[in-house]
RNA sequence: CGGGACGUAGCGCAGUUUGGUAGCGCGCAGCGUUCGGGACGCUGAGGUCGCGGGUUCAAAUCCCGCCGUCCCGACCA
C-alpha cells in the first residue's frame, strides 16, 4: 500500500500511483493498457480541454478509418521511412490471407490525404481544418503506462491551405491557441515551445513545433507537437487546387496531436510522495466530502449534512463526491483521496456541525482549517483557483530551478547528470554536435526556442560560431 | 533486438541450495466490536507453483526448451 518515493525510485513510484490510484494497467497484449474509470475520468477532461480549443479556433470533427491500405502509407518516402520500425501490419482476415495488408495507423496523414485529394479542387475548397479524434498504434520496444504504448488515444489535426503562410500560422495557432492554452491553463503544465531540430523533426514534416514540460525526475516529456508538412503530402497524393491565378497548386498541409501521454505529464509534473495532485480545473473529482460518525444518530446526521453541502457546492458548480462508504474508516479514507489527488477534502463530523463549520484540507500542502458552513460554497470556488495557481506555480518554480546556462561542454556534461533537468547553450547546427552530445550524455535537443535570442559566442560543443541557442535534457 | 534480474493465491513475498502432502502478510467473504489520519477479533474462501518436455518411486525444488514481466541500452507521442 505504502509507495516508493519519488527520490528513491521515480519509476517505481509512477507505476505505483498509476496502479494505486487506479488510473490504468498493463492488459493482456504486450504493450497495451487498460485505462481504468478515474484514468478516463481524467483524459476525458483533457479530451474536453483542447477539443473546445480546437473548435474555439474553427475546426470541425471528422473521422477516418482505423485501416490503411499498405501501399498508400509507401508514396511519402520520408514518412514510410519513419513510421515502417513500428507499423503493424494485418497480413490475414476472414480465414485467407488478404491480396493487399493493411496498416493499421500510426497516425493518419497518408489516408487522410489521399482523401483530400478528391475533396480539394479549387482554393475555394481551401482552407481544410479537420480533427480527430481516435486511437493508433505504434510497435513500442519498450511500453510505459500512459507514456508509451503500443495503442494509445489522440486527436490528430490534418489541415490543408492554398498558401506557406497560412498553413505556418495555423501550425503556430495550435501550438498557442490549443496546446499552450490547455496545458497551462487546465493541467497545470509549465510548457516551453520552440521548434525541433532536423533530427528530431517529424518523419515528413518541414518543421516541428513542440511543447515541452520538465518532470519530477528532471526528464523532459514532449507534451504536444504541432508540424508544418509543407506540400510534401500534397505532392505525394496528388493534392492540386486551381488558384486565383489559373493555375494548378499543391496545397500546404499541417498536422498535430497530443495523447493520452499527457496524463503521464500530469502524473509526473504534480505527484508527490503521497501520490497524485490534480488540479483543480482537471479534476473529475475537485472537492471530496469524508462523513465522520460513531453512533446511528450521528450517522444519520452527518450524512443529512453532506447531503446538503453537496447540493450547496454542486450549485456552485463544484464537482463534489461524498463518500459515504460504510467499510472504510475516515483515515483510510482521507489517505485514499490523497492518493488520487483530490485538490481538496471536506470532513464533516459531529463536532463540526456542532459549529456550524467544516474542515477543509487542501492537497496542494498547508494543513486543516475549519471554515463555516455559511458562504461555504463561495470560498471553495476561490480556494479551486488558488489550488490551481499554486500547483502550476510549484511545478514552474521547479522547471526555473532546474533550467540552466552552462558555460562550457565539462559544465553541461556534469549538470545533466545532476542534477538535470534544461541546458540552454549555443549551438552551431551542426548534426554530429547534437549527436555527441546524445552519445556522450543521453540528452537530445528538446527544442530550439521560437524567438531566438542573440546568440552570442561559440557553439557549446565544438567552439565554431553558434547560429542558436538549442536546450538540451534528458527526455521521455 | 542486445545486457541483467525475476515468474509460487488478487497484490507483496518465503519455500528451490539439500526432491518427500504448498506457506506467510495484505487484500477478499461472513459475524461482532470499532469509526476526527491507512482499526481489531473470530471464522472462512481462494493455488494446473508461467508453459512444454525430461530425470526420478516422487519435482515449486534438478536438467532442456519456450513464453512473459521488470530494469538498463538502441527507437518513439
């Protein structure tokens, strides 16, 4: 029942709370999971946070087939290239063998523009702005619940425009406009964008945009990501458009996900050696009411008060639970709760009603305070927001602490392996630095910042002229 | 796919060295006492010892093969 902390044994503890707090497990196939009611509780906030992002922006859902004929996934060389490792391919159905296999999707690009291209004939057809939502699989060698398996859930977006700069600015509106917003604003999430560097761009892709937090562990998690694909798809699945001028175009494309990984970046952004913190707006369960009785009188009066603060709260718009189990004593209760991050818990007894009061403890840290039944409702949706405040505000000062500029390849060398965390350093471009970096290190360029700074001095790694400033960490 | 560790009740483990009727803790079920920080007592259910083969009078234990899980590397949202 006791986790591991997080200092002794950060993995051990992230499976522990994923287990404990009933988030999700390993399911019977190698690699896939189950995601359990609490887990799918919480992704369907994270569904809702940036699906009413994407429709805020003017994007429509729409849905393609799980099945791709193997041959289209082979016209984008690039992309094939990239994604063939960890394909599965269905090779067998209805009792023969099939005369062509069929992938099953890693993503959709290939099917879906391979669809486009009936659908755009002019540039008054242009532009596209479609979304799904959906599941795809990826042959993973080594599966993480949440961060990495085989089959996980996403929203894929695959948009197609007449002109480079408008399907850059739409690759950029995501990234902004729906990624950054709901990631700071309902997980909580410090994330830094910038753009990825050639060798970690998407198999396809002109440029990768990304966003990145820093986890408990000082590892970088890849958040989200956001790629303008240029007219490299358009060209590979014959997507023209007559234009303005007459004459035929290749329409320019973007496309970007996030997943069910972003509960992983929840996990590991918040959790503390008690378990799970959630924030308040990502909560399936923001306030949980803890009825304390001994007698049948008692009983019946506290559950009678319970009963009436949950339809004050739920009033105000608080997603409340009471949990009026008979089998679980209080303690139990309270360290349970905790476990699965409810921001705050209510405990209701005799001697509270006695005065008119409750006790309120948050899980964000700070002990227990007794407030008055009286206005109670309105000061939990004040205290919400400042849980909400305060846990984004931890996890920034975190990623702060642990963001650095070292002065020399010895000093960025040493910092990565303690204590971790982002290296911001010049860079000179080159391929082999990033690669020796990777070799000498673990850490990868996890994005190059959008508005670079003056890029003073020489490249961190091999002393010629620096063109950027690249941050390097140790990632998931 | 390479290196390492491990598969015994739902979970965590002992038993394997030295072969001889499968155990402990938690959890689960029933009853009672409890209930403001992970309660306690009594009773009870639950196991093809990962799978297949071999050695033996006899295999959780010894031998061979396979499968799976975890950790570390290469790949990745």
């Amino acid at each position: 029942m006791a986790l591991p902390t997080q200092s002794a044994d950060f993995p051990a503890w992230y499976q522990e709370v994923v287990k404990q707090a009933e988030l999700a497990e390993p399911s019977l196939a190698r690699g896939t999971m189950v995601i359990r009611p609490y887990g799918f509780a919480i992704w369907e906030k994270v569904q809702r946070a940036i699906d009413d992002r994407i429709k805020a922006t003017g994007h429509q859902n729409l849905y393609f087939p799980l099945f791709i004929p193997y041959r289209l996934l082979e016209k984008e060389a690039e992309h094939v290239e990239g994604f063939a490792p960890e394909v599965a391919v269905v090779t067998h159905a209805g009792g023969e063998e099939l005369e062509e296999p069929l992938v099953v999707r890693p993503t959709s690009e290939t099917v879906i523009w391979a669809t486009y291209a009936r659908w755009i004939q002019s540039y008054r057809d242009l532009p596209l702005l479609y979304n799904q939502w959906a599941n795809v699989v990826r042959w993973e060698l080594r599966p993480r619940l949440f961060l990495r398996t085989t089959e996980f859930l996403w929203q894929e977006g695959h948009t197609a425009h007449e002109t480079e700069d408008e399907a850059v600015a739409e690759a950029r509106l995501i990234l902004d406009r729906v990624y950054r917003e709901a990631m700071v604003d309902v997980l909580g999430l410090p994330v830094l964008v910038g753009r990825k560097s050639a060798a970690e761009r998407f198999a396809g892709a002109v440029e990768t945009f990304t966003l990145e937090g820093l986890m408990r562990d000082r590892k970088a998690l890849q958040a989200g990501t956001s790629h303008y694909l240029g007219q490299n798809f358009a060209r590979a699945y014959g997507v023209t458009f007559l234009g303005r001028d007459g004459k035929e175009h290749h329409a320019y494309a973007t496309s970007w996900g996030a997943s069910t990984r972003l509960v992983g970046g929840v996990i590991m952004t918040h959790g503390d050696d008690r378990g799970l913190r959630l924030p308040p707006r990502l909560a399936p369960i923001q306030v949980v009411v803890v009825p304390i009785y001994r007698s049948d009188d008692e009983r019946g009066r506290v559950l009678g008060a319970a009963a009436a603060i949950r339809e004050r709260l739920d009033g105000a718009g608080i997603r409340v639970h009471v949990d009026d189990r008979e089998e679980q004593r209080p303690g139990f209760k309270f360290n349970e709760w905790e476990l699965k991050g409810v921001p705050v818990r209510l405990e209701l007894g005799p001697r509270d009603l006695d005065a008119d009061q409750a006790t309120v403890a948050r899980r964000d840290g700070g002990g227990k305070e007794a407030w008055p039944l009286a206005g109670l409702p309105e000061r939990l949706v004040t205290l919400l927001e400042e849980v909400q405040r305060s846990l984004f505000g931890d996890a920034e000062r975190f990623r702060d602490d642990h963001t650095f500029r070292p002065g020399s390849y010895t000093e960025m060398a040493e910092l990565l392996d303690d204590p971790g965390g982002f290296m911001l350093a010049p860079w000179c471009g080159g391929p082999e630095c990033e690669a020796r970096v990777k070799a000498d290190t673990r850490a990868t360029i996890r994005f190059l910042p959008l508005d670079p700074e003056p890029v003073e001095g020489s490249c961190i790694v091999c002393g010629s002229p620096a063109t950027e400033t690249a941050a390097w960490a140790q990632a998931y």
